[in-house]
C-alpha cells in the first residue's frame, strides 16, 4: 500500500510538471461507480497548457491542453497544429506556434484561455533539450515508428534518420521521432499523431518506475526549464480534488480543422472549425464562454479561411489503448 501511494504521489506530481504523468495516474486510479451525468462545466475540471518550444527558433513545435475531470477522472489531451491561424500580433505572422515567444508564456496562455472560452489553471513550456534528457533518464522510451524518417536542415542543425519498425529510443532519436514532420501526407496532423505515440509510450514505461531519485531527476529537469506556474501548493490541492474519483480513461485527439493555403502569402496555414472546436471545449474542457469570441481564429475577410472556421469538420478521439495497439495510422 505504501509504495502504491507513493507511485501515485511521485506520477500526480510529476504530471503537474509534465502532463502524461498526469494521465497515467488519473487512469490508474480504482474504479468507482458514479451516477454523475453532469456536463464537464458543471464539474471540477483543471486544464493545463503544455507548451514544446524548438529549442533553436524559439517556436512551439507544439501546443496542447490537458484537461483534468476530477468527478470522472476522465484526462482529454487536445493538440492544436503549429500552422493553426491565430492573430495575436500586429505584424504578418498569424500563426499559433509563433505566439508564447511573442507574448510570453504567461500572457500568452490568459489570452489563449480568453479566445477558448475555458479558464487555463496552470501552464508549462519545456523545450526539446529538456524532453531529451527525461528520456534518457527513463533509459529511453519503447514505441513503434510508422514509416522511415530521413530529413536533414542543417540551418537548424536537425538530422533525422529512423527505420520504421519497433525501437527503444534514446533522448536524441526521440526528439528526432518528435520534430519529423516532412515525409507525411498530412504534414503536421501527421507529426501531432506522432506526438500521441510518444506520450502513450512515455506514460507506459513512466509507470514502470518506482525509483524517487529518478522521480526527483526528472522533476527537476523541468523546473530548471523555467516557464511555468505549478507549485508545491497546486500539486496538494489536485490530489485532494483527484482523490474521489472513479477509473478514468485518457482520450487524445487533434483540434478539428482544416489546413489550406494562403493565396496572398503562399503560406499553409490549419483553420480551426468553429462548431466542432465550441464542443469539445464543452464536453471536455469545461467551456463557460463560446469559442473564439474574438474572432483570434479567423479572419473574416479571406472567404475560404471563413468557409472552413464555419463548416463542420470530421474528428477522431483515440484511446490510450487505440494508441498502444497501432488503432492510429499515421498519414
């Protein structure tokens, strides 16, 4: 019993710094019965913005939110692609991953949490050197890579070279898994697929550690990394919110949207759909307000950015089990 307590202390924690111990703790806690049919914004719900910046240009390879359900224990992970249109500045660059680096991660996750309707709790941004070193204490991170990867950019000193098939990747090859995107018919949507893999694969061998030295290592990792707003103080208070519930399940999916290209600048940019987005933010994230009041998302002038933010665009949601069992087929 007491080493079971300690596993979850050291995997809540752990997830408040990095969200896929969060996951693997939420679904691995006992199954309660519950007669609560309440919506998700009736219900006490956390959501977490977890930020991937490219440790060279500075940019967000990645931008996700975690949402915690403490009635359900249910986690909903929701990555929005880096080319997602986002006007945020002034200038000509309106796209989503350019963002934190403009604002600053604070501001930008208040003003992220403003155009999403929901109220962002508390946020992290760790860069590619910091998921490197985690895999490498973890002794690297099993998964199975869906096709050969070769890309090369020496501008940014990135070198890709994997062979399809099962590997144990080490830090370097797994940020190399990470940050392929080329190869892909759908491009990023392929890359943010991929990111699924990896965080299913890393919560698994995650929850095979018992080692509080190792829990430690990893935990200071990510707060010598800086940007975030997670104390002692919030760790408590989630576990206390957390303890009442039932065995919940992790769910991942991808903002639904669409990607088209601008026919003034030339750039690709990923159109968020406003139906489908308003929800998910509801059932999943506890959405008070609708989505994108401010109109961040689109701009109403081009009529095929409008055309896509208001048609209705087809999603799926995985299981971690979907995950493990190669159910997600990377394009």
């Amino acid at each position: 019993m007491k080493d079971n307590i300690l596993i979850k202390l050291m995997l809540l924690s752990f997830v408040l710094l990095l969200v896929v111990a969060l996951i693997a703790y939420a679904t691995s806690l006992p199954d309660k019965k519950s007669d609560a049919l309440e919506t998700a914004a009736s219900q006490k719900i956390y959501n977490i913005l977890v930020l991937g910046e490219d440790s060279v240009a500075g940019l967000c390879d990645l931008t996700m939110l975690v949402s915690l359900n403490c009635a359900s224990g249910d986690v909903n992970v929701m990555q929005i692609p880096r080319d997602t249109y986002y006007n945020f500045t002034d200038g000509n660059y309106k796209k989503i991953n350019g963002a934190p680096r403009a604002l600053g991660v604070s501001k930008f996750a208040q003003e992220l949490g403003e155009s999403l309707g929901i109220g962002i709790d508390y946020y992290l941004a760790i860069t590619t050197d910091t998921v490197k070193g985690m895999v490498d204490a973890l002794g690297g991170v099993t998964l199975n890579v869906p096709q050969n990867m070769d890309y090369d950019d020496p501008d940014q000193g990135l070198h890709i070279h994997l062979n399809a098939g099962e590997h144990t990747l080490d830090g370097e090859s797994a940020v190399q898994f990470l940050r392929y995107r080329s190869g892909y018919v759908t491009g990023d949507l392929g890359r943010a697929d991929a990111q699924k893999i990896f965080m299913a694969a890393f919560v698994k061998k995650l929850g095979t550690k018992k080692d509080p030295i190792l829990f430690y290592k990893l935990l200071k990792m990510i707060s010598d990394s800086g940007k975030m707003n997670i104390g002692e103080r919030d760790i408590l208070k989630v576990m206390k919110d957390m303890s009442g519930s039932g065995k919940g399940e992790a769910y991942y999916l991808t903002a639904p949207g669409e990607a088209i290209r601008s026919e003034k600048s030339g750039a690709w940019y990923y159109i968020l759909s406003r139906s489908c987005m308003n929800e998910i933010l509801c059932e999943r994230f506890g959405a008070k307000n609708d989505f994108d009041l401010s109109d961040k998302f689109v701009d109403k002038t081009v009529k095929r950015f409008y055309d896509i933010y208001e048609k209705r665009c087809e999603y799926k949601v995985h299981t971690a089990d979907d995950i493990e069992n190669d159910f997600l087929h990377i394009n």
